[in-house]
C-alpha cells in the first residue's frame, strides 16, 4: 500500500471510529429535541425572544413564560444536560431564533460529572463564539449555578465556576453574569433548603419566584 492509500484509509478509519460516537451522545437526548423542534414548529417565536437554554432548572421551570409578562419567552430546558450538549444541539434550537437574549443555564450537572470549573468556563466560552458566530448582538447571560442541599459538597466548586465566568463575561459585550445563587444561600453561605423539592436538588415554586426577582430586572433592562 502507497503513501497516499495509507493516508485515504487512514482518515477513513478515523472517520468510522468517530461517528458512532457522535451518533451515541446526539441519540441521548434525540427525543428530547425533536420534542422541543416540534413545539417551535407548532408555535414560532420569531425572532429577538428571550430563549431559556439549558438544564433542567430551566426544563422544570414551567411557568417561565407566565412568569416575565411582556417578554417573549421561549424554554428550550432539556433535563440533565451540560454545556457540551448545549453547544452540541445549538444549531438546531437556538441558531434559527436569532434570539434578542439567550439565558444559559449550565456547569451545574458538569460539575457533578466530575468537570472541573475550568473546563465549564471553557464550555461557555466555546458556546458564546458559537452565538457571535451566527447572532453577533443576541445578548448572553449565564444564569449562576445554583447551590443546592444534594450538592453541597460541590458549593467550593460552584463558587469557583461562578466567579470565572463572571470574570470572563465582564470582558465581552453583550455577555453577562446574573447571580441568582446568592439569593438561594443563609447568612452562613449555605443553601436554604425551603427553596428545593424533596429531591434538596431542584426548586420549588418559592426557590424560581426568588429567580423571577433577579431575572426580571435584568430583561427589563434589557430586552427591547
């Protein structure tokens, strides 16, 4: 076998041993997406709404819609995702809403996979290029990562991912930090437990009206 055949076959086999995986990690949350395709297809937003993108702190918050009259609110919460899978699947729900503000809530499950605050930065970082690449003035704001009871061993590194994104995004235009963590912590900084479902990981109603207080300034400043 020549050079060049060794190098065509070469990039085939790469090829094969690369698009199962892809197939697997896209399969996983398929039914969710064609779910969530499915409802934008039924009732399309247009364009310049505030989309919610993100876990399932978002996918639970069922009446966000309710919650922000006067906004255009769309919620694009798939549960148990990270921000891999937010940047695998933002062309297909997010990229053809051109949204006006794109609210991201991620790092929370990533940090409990075992991902560093690093690589959540970095995750957020590769998600906002994607954003600028095909929505250059949509306005991006990463929701805080939550504390919560059932993650308390996790609050050192919550803080962390926290403060770098904060950091980050306080370079970039049209990025921003809204920290709705605080509000859900005591005076000695640990997760009030009246805020969470019996699974001490997710809200109630009580924990997302502490939300609505923060985000709701925020689009009021700046969805027009």
């Amino acid at each position: 076998m020549d050079m060049a055949a060794r190098l065509i076959f070469a990039f085939w086999i790469g090829l094969m041993g690369f698009v199962p995986l892809a197939r697997g990690q896209s399969g996983k949350w398929e039914s969710e997406i064609v779910r969530l395709e499915a409802g934008l297809r039924e009732a399309p937003p247009g364009r310049g709404a505030v989309v919610l993108y993100g876990s399932s702190s978002f996918r639970l918050w069922t009446n966000a819609v309710a919650a922000f009259p006067g906004h255009r609110v769309v919620n694009l919460g798939f549960g148990g995702s990270q921000l891999s899978d937010l940047n695998a699947f933002y062309d297909r729900l997010v990229r053809p809403l051109e949204p006006g503000i794109l609210l991201i809530y991620g790092g929370d499950n990533d940090l409990a996979s075992g991902k560093s605050p690093a690589q959540v930065e970095k995750d957020f970082r590769e998600l906002v290029g994607r954003v600028r690449a095909t929505s250059p003035r949509t306005r991006i704001a990463f929701v805080a990562v939550k504390p919560s009871p059932s993650r308390r061993n996790l609050l050192g590194a919550q803080r962390e991912a926290n403060a770098r994104v904060k950091k980050f995004a306080a370079w970039r235009r049209r990025v921003d930090f809204v920290d709705v963590a605080t509000p859900l912590l005591d005076s000695l900084g640990e997760p009030v437990p009246v805020f969470f479902i019996q699974d001490r990981l997710h809200l109630n109603g009580r924990g997302y009206e502490v939300w609505r207080g923060v985000v709701e300034p925020y689009l009021r400043r700046w969805d027009r």
